[in-house]
C-alpha cells in the first residue's frame, strides 16, 4: 500500500485555514494534482480510492518542537527518529521539528550534521531542524550566517535557562537576535530565568524539598514571565522576530500578547502538556507519576492555565502548537529519585497533539476547524517559510494530509500508544477527534489505527530565510522606523574641566 503513487480523497470536506469546502483531492507522485467536485480519474491498480464521506481532510500536522534522539547523559535516548516520527504520524502529524543542540564550545554545523545523520535514515516523515546557539563568538556567528544561507536553517534557539549547560546570557542573546535579523532568521527562546532557578533549587533542597514539586516551586510562573517579558525587550530592540517556545503560564502568554497588540513581532507556542493538563501533577503521591510530568517551564499548578493558553491561542494572542516531545521512561526519571533537579526533563506529546487540540479547542467550542488548521499547520508553515508546500491543501503542496473523524474519541493510554514511554501524561483522557487515514509524502503511512510506516521515507525540508509572514513587517519598520538625531547649533560656551 506504501508504493501507490495515487490516491484519490473523494467525497470529504476539505479543510485549510482560510477556507472548508467540499472537494475531492488527488494526489500523484508525493503532490497534490487536483482539488475538485466530484473527481473524475479512472481508476488504476496502482491508484488508491478513499471514501471520506463525513469525515475531514486537513492539512497534516506540523510539531514545531520535538527532541527524539535526545542524548541525554552522553549517547542514551529512549525514542529515535524512526519511533518518534511513527508515533507522530499514528496522531495526523506529517512533519516534525527537531533541535540539533551543540554543547557549548562546539560547532553548531557539526551539530547540525550529527542531528541530520540521525534523522535522515529514520524519518518516516519529512522534517527540519532549528539549531541552538549555547553560546558567542564570531565562530558561532559565522556558522549562523552558513546555515541560513547554505543548509536551510532559518530559526535558532537560545536558552536562558540550564544554566552552565545551554543558557547564554543578555548580551549573549543580544548578539544572537541581532544575528538572526541580519540572516533574516526567527530567533526562538526558552524563556525562564536559569540563574533564579538554579538558586530556587537550592533554596527548595535546603527546606528538604527533594520531590518532583519542588520542580514547580524553584521556578514558578514570574520565573518564566520575567525571562520572556525580557526576550520581547530586547528582540524589539533589534527588530528581530522572536518565536517563544513552550509557552507554559498565564503571565508569560499574557506578555506575548500585549506586545502583539503593540505591533511587536512576537509568536507563542503553547503544547500540547500546558493545554491538556496541568501541574498539580507534581503533587501526586506516586513519585512516578509526579515525575513524569517534569519538564521545563514547568506545567502550572493553576488549574485554569490549560483553558486560558486555548483561548489565547483561538484568538491568536499565541500562533502554533508543538510538544516539546522528549520522553523517558520511569527508571531514568528516577535519577533523581532523591533530588528532583536531576530527573530528565520532558514529557511525550507528539502523538496525541492533534487530539488533545481538538477535543480541548474545537470540541469544546474555543475554536472552529479552520483555526485548528492554523494552530497544528498553516501557522507553522508560514513562520517557518514553508508555506504553502506545507500547511496547505492545495495543488501543487506536498500531499500530507490527515483524513479526520471529528465524531469518533479515542481515550489515550500508554497501553495502546505508539511512544516508547512507558506513562502517557494524558492517561485516560477521552478525546473526540481521531486520526483515520495519515498521508505523508503521498503515502498512506497509518490507516484504522495500522501504521505502515517506512523508515527513511521522510525527507529533509530546507527552509529559505526571510520569510515574507514574519519579515515583510521588520524589514519595512528598518526603513521608515529608525530615529534620528537632531539637528542642533553646537554648543559653544564654556565646558568645566574635571579634576
Ligand atoms: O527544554 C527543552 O527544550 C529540552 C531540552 C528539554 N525538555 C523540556 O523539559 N522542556
Ligand atoms: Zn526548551
């Protein structure tokens, strides 16, 4: 079924962004080749017919933040490019965006190159890669500028958290966003304030706080407020596009929408952990139920937080959702058994993005389908310059393509999920919306709940700098924005001199 060149979608309701309607799509050779009434091509024993009656057929998603393959502790992870991007594709997933992170001190290019290694072979849907700049100098500059022009890098990452490990610091990140303005990049930050939370920790084993609540607690919502609200000032203080990953609290989501409303060219990106639960999880008397939702910024102990990010992202006060999928399973969560600031972070995600956006977005009334378009794809897609070959159902994109049953739930368990973790951070949530048929490249890669993924089948998506959604607003204001001096007589009187 993987080598039909052709599939005919017929009788479904096309949903993009801007626009449903109800037309049948044909796709050949890994592209969308017509959008139309009642389609007429004759079938072929290579062609594969898919009757979409009642169901939705939408552009298929794009996390914007994954780390498979992530090695922590040396050369040890726990989901490679190949699970990973199968589990995303069993969600309507049909793109990833991963992180090559380079220890400080090293080449960001050969980072870059390492993550490719890794992925090329294993993807079984397309992807691309931001790059973390960990720290300065006019070698990272320059690798900057390489990337951007030669290897289809046009968004970097800089942390101001993990201190001693990532975080860069103020004029760090100065340089770095000045940097990404001048490669017409989109600088990403992970905000939270990594020396406020390094002495929190301190403070918090000191009171013999040393389970996973004491996470939360070292680095509460101001933590991350702070960083972010500090991340927006100076981005807007060299004109460069900022992208606020894993946007976790009601203060930080705030901050990014005022200053979208001050014309700032700000974007949030809430996931799929903040929208569907919440941090009073880390209370949990079962140490491993508590740890396992540790992650960085945190998940808030404010119920209310969860519904606030969807309504914010409805409204588009906050653009697209990711997941920050970085999973461990139980036994190396617990090498902090006895200390939480050594548990791994990060939680699963990638899988069940779709689902949870939906039954927490539009099943519940927050957003109609057309947003939920924009929030799991065409958003994406535009910021990142891949638009509209991705994020769009149109002739001529790609032919990634979820077959959407918006009545249908499914309820998520770790039992019948297609991660390698061992606990799913949604356990037993019943989500309307579930994934039917995913087509990733023109292949049908998971049909009625069979994945028949290949590994290597995705490609590596190059993205150009510049991006015309996020850069046609910075590059007119450096034209007609910039202040000038003013035109004085020079004073001529006396000056006193210093002793
Ligand atoms: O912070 C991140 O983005 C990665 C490195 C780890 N995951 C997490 O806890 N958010
Ligand atoms: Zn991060």
């Amino acid at each position: 079924m993987a080598s039909l060149k052709k599939i005919l979608i017929k009788g479904g309701k096309i949903v993009n962004d801007d626009l449903s309607a109800f037309v049948d799509v044909y796709i050949e050779d890994g592209l969308v080749k017509d959008i139309g009434i009642s389609l007429n091509y004759s079938e072929s024993e290579d062609m594969k017919v898919i009757n979409a009656a009642g169901k939705l057929v939408m552009p298929g998603g794009i996390d914007t933040n994954t780390h498979f393959q992530y090695p922590f502790t040396g050369s040890e992870y726990l989901e490679d490019f190949f699970q990973g991007t199968k589990a995303a594709v069993a969600g309507g997933t049909t793109m990833i965006m991963d992180f090559a992170i380079p220890k400080k001190g090293t080449s960001l290019i050969e980072a870059f190159d390492t993550w490719r290694s890794w992925a090329d072979p294993k993807v079984c849907c397309d992807y691309a890669l931001h790059v973390a700049v960990t720290w300065w100098s006019d070698k990272v500059k320059k690798e900057m500028e390489i990337l951007a022009r030669d290897k289809g890098v046009n968004s970097f990452k800089m942390f101001m958290a993990y201190k001693d490990l990532y975080m860069v610091n103020d004029v760090e990140l100065y340089q770095a966003f000045t940097c990404c303005k001048n490669i017409g990049a989109i600088a990403q930050v992970h905000a939270e304030n990594g020396d406020l939370i390094a002495e929190g920790a301190k403070k918090m084993l000191s009171l013999g706080i040393t389970g996973p609540e004491g996470h939360e607690l070292c680095r509460p919502e101001e933590v991350e407020a702070e960083a972010t609200q500090r991340a927006v000032t100076i981005a807007n203080s060299v004109n460069c596009p900022l992208f606020v990953v894993h946007v976790m609290s009601k203060t930080s989501a705030k901050i990014i929408a005022n200053a979208r409303r001050e014309g700032k060219v700000v974007f949030g990106e809430p996931i799929a952990a903040g929208l569907g639960t919440d941090g009073t999880n880390y209370w949990h008397v079962d140490w491993c139920h508590a740890a396992a939702h540790v992650m960085g910024p945190p998940l808030r102990p404010d119920p209310t937080t969860p519904k606030y990010l969807m309504q914010l992202l409805a409204n588009d006060d906050l653009s697209v959702t990711g997941t920050d999928n970085c999973t461990f399973n139980t036994n190396q969560k617990a090498l902090g058994k006895d200390d939480f600031t050594k548990i791994p972070n990060g939680v699963n995600g990638v899988e069940d993005r779709m689902s949870v956006v939906w039954e927490k977005g539009v099943h519940s009334g927050i957003m109609d389908e057309n947003r939920f378009v924009a929030v799991t794809s065409s958003n994406a897609a535009k910021i990142f310059n891949m638009y509209p070959r991705k994020g769009k159902i149109a002739v001529g994109s790609d032919a990634d393509i979820v077959i959407w049953d918006p009545e249908a739930t499914r309820t998520i368990s770790a039992k019948t999920h297609h991660q390698a973790v061992n606990f799913n951070i949604f356990e037993g949530m019943v989500c309307h919306g579930v994934p039917l048929v995913t087509i990733a490249g023109g292949r049908v890669v998971y049909e009625n709940g069979i994945l028949n993924a290949v590994q290597g089948h995705g490609k590596y998506i190059p993205r150009k700098p510049f991006p015309d959604y996020v850069y046609s607003r910075v590059l007119q204001r450096d034209g007609v924005d910039q202040p000038l001096p003013v035109h004085r007589q020079p004073y001529e009187g006396e000056v006193i001199q210093l002793k």
